[in-house]
C-alpha cells in the first residue's frame, strides 16, 4: 500500500476485517444465482447419463427398462474384446490420430507463427479472420466441399490432373490409400484457425523487450524463434498436447461418418462409426455402452499419464 496515508490503510483494513473471507449473501448469492442455470444443465445432461454405464453390464431390453434387464457381468466386454471387426476400427483410430499428432498439432502452431511475423495490422487481421472462419462450418458443408473437390468427374482436382498431367480420374473417397490423408488434410482446413488465436494469445504475452536485446546482441529471426517465441507458447502447447494424448483413441464421427463408405472401411471405420453402426443400426446397446466405458477408461489413463509426464520434465501440469 506505498503511496497510501496512514488514514487510507486504515479504512482498508477496517473494510477487509468487516468483508470477512466468509460467505456474504448480498456478495455471493448473485454470484451463485447466475451459475445455477450453467451447473444445472452440466448435471442434467453430463452427470445423470452416467447412470446409463451400467447398461454395459446389463443384457439391455429397451422394453424392460435398464433396472429390469438382467445382469451379465463382463460379458460384453469380453466380447468385443475377442472380435477381430473392434480391433480393426480401434487400430484405426489410433493411426488417424497419431497422423494428426504428426501433421495436425503443429499446423496451427506454424500458422501463428506466420501470422506473428506480418507486419501490416490489417492484412494480419485480414488473414486472421479468414483462417478461423472454417472452423464455424459444419463437418457436414465440409464434407460435401471434399466431395466435389475430389469428384471423378467434376472436381476441380481431377480436372486438373487431366488437363496438365494427362492423368486419368481418381476415385479419391474409394481409393483406401488416400482416405487417410483426405480426413487429415480437412481437419486441418477446418481446425488450424481455430488452435492457433490460443497460441496468438500466449504470443502477445511474450515481453516485446526480450526480441529488442535479442537483436541488440545480433540474434537473426530464426534464433528469435527459437530461443524466444517457441518457449513462449510452449505452455499452452503442451495443455493441447496432453488434452489431444487423452483423446488418442477418440475420432469424431461427424468428419469420419460424411466422408466414408463401404470401400474404405478397412481404413476408415473408426469406433465412433463402428458403435454406430451396432447401436443405430444393429441396436446391439449393451455392447456399444461396453465399448464406450472403455474408450473413456483409456482416454483418462492416456491423459493422467501424459499429465504425469509432463510434470516430471517440466516441472508443472494441468494438476
């Protein structure tokens, strides 16, 4: 309280003393009044539905209801364990994120790193604003540009291997070696925006003194980058990364769901679509609850793994 009379602390601490650290109704009733609706819905929707985990356990009927279906133990999860259709799907699953880990973390990381070097105010907002747009489309609009994009015989891709290199139409969407490579490159058109402003965020953070000795002593861009701007986002880079490891073995089926078909299902077929396919379709719901409590068992041991991980090189985490 420097600069402060006597008179002035006092009245402070006089203030302090008659808050109190308790509670206050006339300070903390608002408070609490305006998070009940958001507490609310968190309940009603994310926490009563877990009571449906123990149709997992459970030869579920929808006619009888989930209390009077009869108990079958692990019966499920041995099941689907011992099929070769799960570990297919869950083998796909985990190739499609690792080959985002490889090619999709960094692009938005690079991204704000281009964005950061322009230095017209306007063109950089420009290209800002023009990159995070994509991210409010939704998977179905995307899917449908994809698929003209890469029609045999109206896309403007194929049209141009024709016209300049001769080549003959490509069936992209049913050519298995390329379906991969077309989800990842479109969740990157789509997503990059949007995960780059938190690494903007974390840039604007960076003390501007830090580049200005850095260039009194002679450093070049690159090492700027290097020894500057990179360990400036390098925490907000490894939440995301820890938050993409506990969902490793998670693919959402909106992306995968609008561009697959029967063709690619060999490399396509993930476990979203997989417990679709046999809860909508098959209405096999006691196998698919068992498939999705243990999808969600190995996300949380993915991500407390990576957490503790992080902790131990770095010092910190998320808890």
């Amino acid at each position: 309280m420097k600069g402060l009379s006597a008179t002035a602390v006092d009245s402070c601490t006089k203030l302090k003393k008659k808050q109190g650290n308790g509670f206050s109704a006339g300070r903390d009733i608002p408070v609490y009044l305006l998070l009940a609706p958001a507490l609310a819905l968190l309940i009603i929707f994310c926490y009563f539905p877990m009571y449906g985990i123990i149709i997992a356990f459970k030869d579920y009927n929808p006619f009888r209801g989930i209390i009077a279906s009869p108990w079958v133990g692990f019966k499920y999860f041995a099941y689907f364990l011992s099929d070769e259709n799960f570990w297919r799907v869950f083998k796909n699953t985990i190739l499609l994120n690792l080959y985002y880990l490889l090619c999709g973390f960094p692009a938005p990381i690079i991204l704000a790193l281009l964005i950061n070097e322009v230095a017209g105010k306007w063109f950089k907002k420009t290209v800002q604003t023009i990159s995070y747009l994509p991210y409010f489309i939704s998977w179905v609009v995307v899917s449908s540009i994809a698929i003209s994009v890469l029609s045999p015989t109206s896309g403007i891709i194929n049209i141009m291997l024709q016209n300049v290199f001769g080549i003959e139409p490509i069936y992209f969407l049913a050519k298995p070696e390329y379906f991969r490579t077309i989800v990842i490159a479109t969740w990157i058109w789509k997503e990059m925006g949007y995960y780059s402003v938190y690494y903007l965020a974390a840039l604007t953070s960076i003390d501007p003194q830090l580049y200005e000795a850095a260039r009194i002593d002679g450093a070049s861009r690159w090492k700027q980058t290097l020894h500057i701007t990179l360990p400036g986002i390098k925490s907000i880079a490894m939440v995301l990364f820890m938050l993409t490891i506990g969902n490793l073995v998670t693919v959402g089926i909106d992306q995968i769901f609008n561009l697959y078909n029967p063709l690619v299902y060999s490399v396509g077929d993930v476990i979203s679509t997989y417990t679709y396919r046999l809860g909508l379709e098959k209405m096999q719901y006691s196998l698919t609850t068992a498939i999705g409590v243990t999808q969600s068992i190995i996300n949380f041991l993915l991500i407390f793994s990576a957490n503790k991980i992080v902790k131990k090189l770095n010092g910190w985490a998320m808890w």
